[in-house]
C-alpha cells in the first residue's frame, strides 16, 4: 500500500468513527469533557488557594480574588527574596545565581515553575 492510499484509507476512518456518534452521544461527551475541563480549573485554583497564605477555605471564592490575593503574595515573596539578596550581599555572603530571582526569562520557563 502506498502511502498515499495509507493516508486516504485513515481519513476514511476517522470520518467513520465520527459519523457512528449519533447527535445525543456527541452532546453527551462534549458535556462531560466540559465537565472535566473545570474540574481540572477548580482543582487548580484548590492549589492555589492552599498556597496563598492571604487566603483561606471559607473566604470569597471569586476567581479574581484569588488571582488578585496570589499575585499580591507573590510580588511580597519576590520582594523578600530581593531583600534577602541584598541582606548575603552586604555580609559578603555568596548566593548561588539560581537563587536569585531574576524575573520571567523570554521562553516562559520561570511562568511553569
């Protein structure tokens, strides 16, 4: 089989396995794959919620409040990471480059930490 019957023979497929779903049945998984995108979101936001200090389980849930409260927590730990930057420094103490927060680098790298 050559590979361009290879690639007709798998379009053939997958417009066949799509068109065996009746229109009750696509509705079905798009619910429940909507359904298990935000339950992913909300146990993300769980996370962060657990990692903000300035929050707490009985407080306003809203998403900006905990997007608002976690970049406010966020911003103090950078600028006590700078302080005690500065602190080493004046004590002639030696820190490791990777300790020091240098800001988000252009390939997003920090952003996923």
């Amino acid at each position: 089989m050559s590979s361009d019957e290879a690639k007709a023979l798998a379009g053939r497929r997958k417009s066949t396995k799509s068109s065996v779903l009746t229109e009750d049945q696509k509705k079905a998984h798009h619910i429940a794959s909507e359904q298990k995108r935000r339950e992913n979101i909300r146990s993300e936001f769980d996370k962060i919620v657990s990692l903000t200090p300035t929050l707490t389980e009985s407080e306003n849930r809203s998403e900006l409040n905990i997007l608002t409260k976690s970049a406010d927590y966020i911003d103090q730990l950078k600028d006590e990471n700078s302080n005690l930057v500065e602190l080493c420094r004046m004590k002639g103490i030696k820190i490791p480059e990777e300790l020091i927060y240098n800001g988000p680098t252009s390939d997003g790298a920090d952003i996923a930490k």
